[in-house]
C-alpha cells in the first residue's frame, strides 16, 4: 500500500523537502531530496525509498544525481522520460552496465554475481540517455538555483548539489556515518575525499543534508564535530594497518593476507563486494602509507611495518 506524502517523514527547509528513508535513511535505503523552484521541480537522486511513494518523484521536471552507485539510482525505472543528469564522471555508470562494472571494478564473476542483487534489490535501470554535467554546473529552478561542487572522492563524480541562496548543501555520501568514508570502488580515491572533506567544511550552507544516517544538520558546530570525527576514520584505518603489519613482524603479510585481516568490514561480515572492496580501500592506504615511510614493500610484493 502506498504510503501518502503527508504521512512520509519529511522535513521543510526553503525550496528543500527531505523525505526520509528508513531508519534515517541506512544503507540500501535513503534520504530523498526534492527542491522546488518557482518553475522547475528538481529530484536529486533517487534512493529505495522512492519506491514507496513514487507521487512525490512523479511531476519531477528533472532528477540530477549527487553521484552513482546501486542504492542512488532505484527509482529511476519510475521517471523513463524524465531528463536524468550525472557528473561527466559518473555518468557512464548510469548509461549502461558496462559502464557500471568499470565504475566498481569488481572482478567479473562478482560483478556478474551482483546483476541479480542490482536487478531485483535496486532496481537499477540503464539511462543510456543520461546528461553528463561538469563541475560548477547550474541549474535554474525559479526563485533558487542548484550548484554542483565538485567532490570526488567517494566516486570520481562525486559532487555536492548546493542550493542557493538559502545554503542547504546535500551532501551525498559524505555521510557523517560512524562507519567512516567509503572509498573501496575503481573510480573511488581517498586523497581526493580527503581534499574534499576540507573543502566541505568550508561551503557557505547552513543546513546540511546526507543520503545516509545523520539526515539533516542545521547547526554549524554539530555538523564540524561530525565531519571530523568522520574524516578521522581514515586515520584510524592506517594505524590499524601499519599495525597489523608491526604484529606480523620479520614475516611481514601479503595485499591477499591484509585483505582478510579486514579494515573496512568487521571480520565476518561477508558480500559478493567486500573482497574487492578491502582490496581497494587497502591499496588506497599503502599508497599513502610507502611513501611516508610507515610501510615497506619488498620485491616479493610482501609488506612489513617500518620502525617507529
């Protein structure tokens, strides 16, 4: 049974609705973001919860993506006619399948595994139609505009859909969740989310509204401590390496070893994507971790902590 538009919990800020998804929007689910111009109705992704109340999404007059992953895009298969935008880095992962297997990296029998769980859980809809837009691309809505800021990290595309004048920023993925930044797909790197956790702090918004968990921050104070402690988790991972590492000692460990050690995902927790996903997010770190000396790596392609 669909659920009214008056019966969605949903908060009001300026043009913004955010409507939101199940337990604050948790992963599969999230929070939907709808901004409304004098002119133009804009959707800005389009997560699982669109699926049970589709009459919000369904005037639209365009939906323009944050970014593209499998829980961002599940309500697409609702607006076929709907023009649908993604950043010019992103948007091959929304044209086509093999556009999306590039954009995760996964091996190809995981990824042929996942097409199933990306069918029938998410619901994911090739746009071959879908616009590509750059960095500080505007949209005019009537009254208000909508900026995308550029910040990868997360994905290549990654970008935060800034409403102005009234500063609400969506941040997307840049969730503020205790889980930490994710940065374990192809087109995913942890310098450049780290950039871009400096230069989210320094938006001129005054609200703050993620696709995952926290939903919507009005207070500057609240939101820093969380992005903080955020951006900490990135930390935290390569201490837990280089020490992992310092317990093998003189027999130091392999990329495949670190692997399931697990640094991303508690140890038991098992997917069709954690393999790849620790794989990446490892690499990301070693990448920082040798060259600042922490970490060596010998020509057997083995891994020892260096000392303190």
């Amino acid at each position: 049974m669909q659920e009214a538009a008056n019966d969605i919990p949903q908060m009001q800020i300026g043009p913004v609705t955010v409507y939101f998804g199940e337990k604050n929007g948790k992963y599969p689910d999230g929070n939907l973001v709808v901004i409304t111009g004098s002119d133009t109705k804009m959707v800005c992704d389009t997560p699982k919860s669109v699926n049970r109340f589709p009459e919000v999404v369904r005037d639209a007059d365009l939906v323009v993506q944050g970014h593209v992953h499998e829980d961002h895009v599940c309500g697409l298969h609702l607006l076929p006619e709907t023009p649908v935008f993604a950043h010019e880095e992103d948007v091959r992962a929304l044209r086509s399948v093999e556009g999306l297997r590039a954009h995760y990296g996964y091996p190809e029998d995981v990824f042929i595994r996942m097409l199933d769980k990306l069918d029938e859980e998410f619901q994911y809809t090739p746009r071959p139609d879908a616009q590509a837009y750059e960095d500080d691309a505007v949209w005019e809505l009537g009254g208000c505009r909508v900026r995308a800021v550029h910040m990868p990290g997360h994905t290549r595309g990654h970008s935060v859909l800034l409403v102005e004048p009234h500063g609400v920023a969506f941040i997307g993925d840049i969730d503020l969740a205790g889980f930490g930044p994710y940065y374990g797909d192809a087109t995913s790197n942890l310098l450049q989310f780290q950039r871009s956790l400096e230069r989210v702090e320094r938006l001129p918004a005054k609200a703050w509204i993620t696709s995952h968990h926290k939903g919507v921050i009005t207070d500057r104070k609240q939101f820093v401590e969380l992005l903080h402690a955020f951006g900490d988790k990135i930390k935290q991972r390569s201490d837990r390496i280089v020490e992992a590492l310092r317990e093998a000692g003189e027999a130091g460990m392999s990329l495949d070893e670190l692997v399931q050690h697990r640094f991303l995902y508690p140890q038991g927790f098992e997917d069709l994507f954690v393999d790849a996903a620790e794989r990446k997010t490892i690499t990301e770190h070693l990448a920082m971790l040798v060259p600042e000396g922490r970490v060596r790596e010998d020509a057997d392609g083995r891994l020892y902590a260096m000392a303190a």
